[in-house]
C-alpha cells in the first residue's frame, strides 16, 4: 500500500431513502444525497479539516471511513481495507472519538474503561501501560483515572474519550466535532494534544468542525462540503481567498459619531456609539485597532472572525455569479456544479 | 487474565468468532455488573423486589386453584411444573438477551455507532448491553417452582423423561433468546418496537404457564407451528407428564425442542444480519 493514499475515496457517495408520511398510510419515497460523488485522498500522517454547515456530509463521511454506513456507490479505502466489508478488522487500526458521545463507562472510574479497552483490542500488556502512561501525561488524566466518568466535566470527558480512542495505537484518528461545547482553555488543551500527537506519532488525522479556529491551528489542508459535495480542498489561507471572507471589528467609542473612516475597513453598522466595520480577513486587525485607537475616542473593541457559515455563502455566491458570466460570454447557460 | 495477546493492534482473529463473541460478551456484561455494584442498595433492593414480583405471579395461581382442582384438566402440580420450566426457560434467556430492547433506544441517541465502531461482534455487544444480575431473582423463583412441581407432579420417571428436563430449559432458553434477537432486529425496522418484542417475549412465557388445554385450537396452532413456544414446555411436557399432545403431534415432537432451538437461532441469526445491513445502509 502507497503511502500517497492512506485514505481513498473515488466518487464516493450515499443516498439515502427518506419516507415521509404524507397521509393515514400513505407514505412518500424520496431519495436525498448525503454525500454527492466525493474524491479525495488523505496521506499518512496528515492533519485534515473537514468542514461544513450542519447536514453537509461530515457525518455520513466519517460514518462511511469506519464502516458504520455502506456507501451507495463509489470506490473507499482505508490503509487498504474496504471499511464496510472489514469493519471489525478496520476496528483495530482506526480511533474514533464522538464529540457528543461517549465510549466511557457512566458509572465506572475511568481507568475501568481503559482496561475494556485494554483486553477488547487486545493490547499487549506493556504497550498498553506504555501508552496509558504517555496519554495520561499529555491529557492530564492523572487525577482523573480514579473519578466516575459522570463526575467529569465535558472537557474531561472528552480528554478521556480521545485516550480511550488512542489506546490501540491507531494509524488514523477521526475526531466528529471533538471541541464542540469545550470551553477556551479545554479547547486549546485537546488542540495542543492533537497537535503533538500527529508531530510524535505520525498519526492521521480527520477532524470535523463547525470552529474554524480548530482548522486554523491544526490543519494544513482543509475539505469544505456542502449538500454533499466538496466545494474546495486546499490549504486554509486559499479558503479566506475564495470565499473572500470578511472579519469584523466592533467598537464602543465614548459617543455617537458618524461613520468612522479607515480603509479598507467600512462601516456596515452604526447602532448608538457601537459601531460594526468589515475589514478583509487577510488584512492585519492590530493595525486597523492601532488607526482606529488613535484617530477616534475608543473605549472597548472585539474582532470576530468570519464563520464557516458566511464563508461558504460567499463561495455558492461567487459560483453563481461566475457561472452568470460564463454563461452570458459564451452564450452556453451551463448549470455549475 | 488468561488473554491471547501476542499480536498487537491488526489482524487478530485468535479463535472462532463464536468464541470472540462469547469473550466480548463476557468483558461487557463484566462492566455492566461493576456499574450496578456502584449503586448497592439499589442493587439489593432491585433483587428483592424481582423476586417479589414474580414471586407473586405464581401466588396468583395458587390462589386460583383454591377456587379449582384444576385447570383445564391439569392439577396444581403439573402446573407448578409447566410454569418452572418456561419461567426458568425464559429466565436464563431473559438474564443472558434480555437487555436487546435498549437498541432502538441506541440507535435514536447515535451510541450504536460506538458499538460499531469496536473490533467486536455487534450482536455480542448488544447482548450483553445492560446485562443485570438482578434478573437472577426471576429465574430462583422459577427454580423454585419447578423444584416443587418435579417433587410433587405424578410421574414414573423413565431415563428418557429424566433426560427431557435439562433438554426443554436448553431448548426453551435458547427459542427465547432467538425471540429476543429477531425482536432487536425488528428495531432496526421500527426503532420504537421494542414493546412489540416484549409482547412476545414476556407475552409468550405468560402463556406457557397454563396448559395449552385452555387455548382454543387455532391459538395453538400459531404457537406451534408458526411462532414455536410449544416447544418450549407444552409438546415436551405432554410426553413427560403422559398427557395427550396438543394438536395432536406425533410422539417423536416432544424430542424435536432442539431442532426447533436450532432453526429457531438461524432464522434469527439472519433477521439480525438482515437488520444490521439495512442500518448500515440506511443510517438513522
């Protein structure tokens, strides 16, 4: 097996049946395409993004990778196995960790599930204490391992469900949302493990997200879905350059003023002294606060970044608007896909 | 402690999948006993009052039998026996696949996928999911019973009726267990069925408490050929206890429980495969 493909996905996809009730008894037969003729492949040892809006494919993708669905057509591999047809042997060379779900034993300390694991992977008993030692370090498990798992907080829990998952030393690590609801501090410290683990280890990564600040400092390559296509594949700075995305700066300034003027930020919002400007997200934000800072009577500011929502509106948007031009030169009226 | 561990993360198909299953199986329902312990007053109270419960079930047939000598042409004795054998039957059934009604449940909140993901049998997993000891309350009362029942029914025991005994509780257990399975795989379908299982399942013991002597023909028509619980106590007990079989059956029926078991388990075994597949081709 090549290392170029460790993952393999030759027009993928999955459709599924969705009956709906539309009478006493009868019921309505649609087909819905979870996941639309999708290629991609992922070498070893890459840290890959896979983002979306919520009912893009991210799942049924993931879902697909670990065997758990079947796709409806197309071509997977995964370290040259057919996940669906080996599932179980798939198992031991796979983690997976469910942001809103958990592995882990309820009412049971957590050490308990990892000696499940311990015996159901079959870990060789020095591996196992080696890489227990090692996870409990870098998550900071230690004072945990003895705690019922229901006595964690989500943060915790989650530290916990990613050892659980890396336990069998796996070639490939599928994280479904792993930072979703974790506050600032847990983020950066399941961030900074992910980080460490693929720089040691070598192991693969696929993470799904809705945070771009994950892909941000994780990912060197980033797969964007909607409506189950991939709508781009590439490093994160080239997404901001085709979606043309826009970060905000609001600021409270110590009365109300007219517009305030600093290009190539421009004011999209004026609500009493707050005001709202859009500035590329290219641009440096520390220069435009600096100009702002001294030119107007600045009292509090906050820059948000642009959400993969908007992002993505502006890449559909800039489709439709080239497929115009296109069509309106050539005279061919061609649907983009 | 004595696990094969000599090959590390892939390829480890050490032993036939029977007996992976059994050991995943083992290692689950082991940490589903440790969690209850957690609770141990709870625990012990749970048991208590199964035994209680099911305890009572059996009280309200004596109390019958204080208004009858007998129900449908059968003594309090050979009642006491009828009822033990499906009871404890259904209750080794009931403490080793009793849980599969917590699936569709899974299947709703996403954890299943979690099951799918292990490098285990899913079927094994799903058994032991929610494995409780306190359903051991149900089957001592139904040992009870069928203790007092084998004293006490009128019997020259031969070796071939003697043999019978152990044979309808294997047999009958294993007829639930293939209930309780093609149950879990009709969730697949209906993830809000598993009343519809427990219909059969508990439904199904309930009946076999009395003599088929009491159902009309064609009822127990469908509980023999097409839903087969005869087997279970009535056909094989019929022949222990010298009684006419239902509907009937040649003498050699009451030997056929484990050939019934066995048919039983395959068809449920594809039922379950058959479910399993539309889940992973479907989603939820």
């Amino acid at each position: 097996m090549s290392d170029e493909a460790f993952i393999e996905l030759d027009g993928v996809e999955k459709v599924f049946d969705v009956r709906k009730k539309t009478g006493f008894l009868k019921r309505e037969r649609r087909q819905v395409r979870a996941v639309d003729s999708i290629s991609f492949t992922v070498p070893r040892g890459e840290m890959v993004g896979y983002i979306g809006p919520n009912g893009a494919g991210k799942s049924t993708t993931i879902k697909m990778l670990t065997g758990i669905l079947t796709p409806s057509g197309g071509r997977l591999r995964v370290a040259g196995i057919d996940p669906s047809r080996e599932r179980t042997r798939l198992a031991h060379r796979i983690g997976v960790v469910f942001g809103q779900r958990t592995t882990l034993w309820w009412d049971l300390p957590l050490i308990d599930s990892y000696k499940l694991m311990h015996r159901m992977y079959r870990i060789p008993d020095a591996r196992y204490r080696e890489n227990l030692d090692r996870l409990v370090e870098l998550l900071d498990l230690g004072a945990l391992l003895d705690v019922p798992v229901r006595q964690l907080s989500l943060g915790q829990r989650m530290r916990g469900d990613i050892a659980a998952a890396l336990l069998h030393d796996p070639e490939v690590l599928y994280l479904d949302e792993p930072t979703i609801g974790l506050d600032v501090i847990s983020k950066s410290r399941v961030r900074e493990f992910l980080r460490e683990l693929n720089a040691e280890r070598g192991t693969t990564v696929l993470l799904t997200t809705h945070d771009l600040q994950d892909i941000e400092q994780l990912c060197s390559r980033v797969m964007v879905i909607d409506h189950g296509r991939m709508m781009y594949d590439g490093p994160l700075a080239g997404l901001h350059e085709v979606g043309e995305s826009e970060r905000t700066l609001v600021v409270d300034l110590e009365r109300e003023l007219p517009p305030i003027e600093v290009p190539p930020a421009r004011v999209v919002k004026v609500e009493g002294p707050r005001q709202w400007l859009a500035f590329p997200a290219a641009e440096s934000a520390a220069v435009l606060v600096a100009r702002v800072a001294a030119e107007y009577p600045l009292v509090d500011l906050s820059v948000r970044e642009p959400d993969i929502e908007t992002v993505i509106a502006k890449m559909y948007a800039e489709q439709a608007e080239q497929a115009e031009k296109a069509g309106s030169a050539g005279n061919a009226g061609k649907a983009i896909s | 402690m004595g696990e094969t561990s000599a090959s590390g993360t892939a390829e480890t198909f050490g032993g036939s999948r029977a007996g992976e299953a059994l050991r995943a199986y083992r290692l689950i329902a082991g940490m589903w006993i440790r969690s209850s312990m957690t609770y141990r007053t709870s625990f012990v109270v749970t048991v208590l009052g199964n035994l209680l419960v099911t305890g009572l079930d059996f009280v309200a047939i004596l109390l019958m039998f204080s208004q009858v000598d007998s129900l449908g042409g059968w003594s309090l004795p050979e009642i006491a026996f009828l009822y033990g054998l499906s009871a404890t039957a259904f209750g080794l059934a009931d403490l080793t696949f009793g849980s599969m009604d917590v699936l569709g449940g899974r299947m709703r909140d996403g954890s299943f996928d979690i099951l799918l993901v292990r490098p285990v049998p899913v079927l094994a997993q799903v058994a032991a999911d929610h494995f409780a000891l306190r359903r051991l309350g149900r089957i001592t009362q139904a040992v009870l019973v069928l203790g007092w029942g084998l004293l006490a029914v009128d019997v020259d025991w031969t070796a071939a009726k003697v043999l019978l005994v152990p044979m309808m509780l294997v047999s009958g257990g294993v007829i639930f267990c293939a209930l309780f399975v093609a149950g879990a795989a009709f969730q697949f379908l209906a993830q809000d069925a598993a009343e519809v299982q427990n219909a059969f399942t508990y439904g199904g013991t309930t009946l076999l408490q009395y003599p088929p002597t009491v159902f009309g023909k064609d009822f127990v028509r469908g509980v023999t050929f097409l839903l087969p619980l005869a087997f279970v106590n009535w056909v094989p007990a019929a022949y222990v206890l010298e009684r006419p079989y239902p509907l009937g059956l040649p003498q050699w029926a009451a030997f056929a429980s484990p050939l019934v078991a066995a048919v039983c388990c395959a068809l449920a075994g594809l039922a379950w495969r058959a479910g399993l597949r539309s889940y992973r081709s479907t989603g939820s």
